[in-house]
C-alpha cells in the first residue's frame, strides 16, 4: 500500500509537474499549430462539406495592435496588470449573482482562456477548471503578459473553422491581421464570447453596439508600451 501510495501521491504528480512545466516553457518560443479545440471542431463538422480549418501562425508585430487593445477592452481590462485572474471581476460576478439574481457569469482572464484554449479539451467541470488554473498560474510565470497575448491572438476562435488573427483577417475582411482597423478589431471582439454565432464580417445589431462599446473603452484604457510595438 506504501509503494501504491508513493506512485499516486509523490510520484505521478512530480511527473505531471515536470512534463507539464517543460511543456509550457518549450511553448514560450514554439508556435502553437494547434489546440484541443480545433481537434473537437473537427470532428464535430466532420459530416459538414462546407466546413474547414482556417488557420496561421503569425508573429504578434505582425498583428495590428487595434486587435491586442480591442480584445482587452472587449474580454478582459486589466490584463496588463492581474496575475492571472481577475479578482476583482469574479467578486463582481458572484454578488451579482447574490443580490441581484443574476446568471453566475464567467469572469475568465485572457490568461486563463489562453491555458484552456492550448492544454485542455472543452468542458464544464471543476476538475477541468483546476487544471486551467493550473496552467494559468503556469504560464503567466513563464510566457509573461506579450507572449500569453501573442498565443491567445494565434488560437482563439474568431468564426467557424477560423482560429488566430491572420485567419480571422483574411477570412472575414480579406487583408493581413496587420492591417486591421480598430473597428474591424472591435467586431471581432465583440463576437469572441460566442464566435460560432456572431459574424464579424456581417454584424448583427447587437454586434455592432457592442463593438461600438468597445472601441469607446478602447481610447479610455491605459496600455503597457509593448501592445503597440510592432
């Protein structure tokens, strides 16, 4: 039982930490091709003629730094500056829920999006948000806020079968993610909390008053000097 315990306990976890932690820190350079997502997407299409993964990798000083300013102010404010998670957001959140009645809504930081998005299978369970903690606390220590926004701007899905922000610029707006205006970001901000339903290129009502939304809270946040180093 001793030797049993010693593999469950000891063991099994430092094995665990010790791939996973050469893992995250082998992508802080390494390009991520693809995700648990673009897998399950795959195979949820499969039987859909018309459905294909759009896809590339592109460097962050080749993406339009409208697009960094636009997905924090649409998903995340303070990014620039939480260690991960947004305390003070899932504070709001659960007195909302308390004394207002309404719906417990996420309050997940870009960071925690970006672990779930490159390390874990989509799902809704408590042990799946461990393990997204986990990586979250990961990569922060490891990538660092330009990196982590870097890989989120790569594999976040903007549509169906449109993953990253070259992708997501030729697609919906036939230019490079370069060249991307502010309110061509904001529209696809605005369509990330439900991608597969809202169209960037073809906004609904609602679509463009939030990308309206945002483009105003745009020009009111602050921004560290390295979103706009391109």
């Amino acid at each position: 039982m001793k030797r049993i315990a010693r593999i469950v306990f000891i063991k099994i976890p430092v094995a665990f930490f010790a791939i996973t932690f050469i893992l995250v820190l082998a992508l802080r350079w390494v390009p991520v091709y693809v995700t648990p997502l673009m897998l399950c997407r795959s195979i949820e299409y499969k039987n859909d003629p018309g459905f294909s993964t759009q896809k590339k990798w592109t460097s962050y000083r080749n993406i339009s730094p409208e697009l960094a300013k636009a997905v924090i102010a649409g998903e995340d404010n303070r990014f620039p500056d939480h260690n991960g998670f947004d305390w003070q957001e899932m504070q709001k959140a659960i007195n909302d829920h308390r004394n207002k009645g309404k719906r417990l809504r996420g309050a997940s930081t870009i960071s925690q999006q970006t672990a779930k998005n490159v390390f874990l299978f989509p799902s809704h369970s408590f042990i799946r948000k461990a393990f997204e903690a986990y990586f979250t606390v990961l990569i922060e220590l490891l990538w660092g806020k330009e990196r982590i926004m870097e890989v989120y701007l790569n594999v976040a899905e903007m549509g169906k079968g449109i993953y990253g922000a070259e992708a997501a610029a030729v697609q919906l707006f036939s230019k490079n993610a370069a060249e991307l205006t502010s309110r061509e970001a904001s529209l696809i901000a605005a369509c990330l909390p439900n991608p597969l339903q809202r169209k960037a290129d073809r906004p609904s009502a609602y679509v463009s008053k939030r990308a309206r939304q945002i483009r105003m809270l745009t020009n009111k946040l602050e921004y560290p000097e390295w979103i706009s180093r391109n």
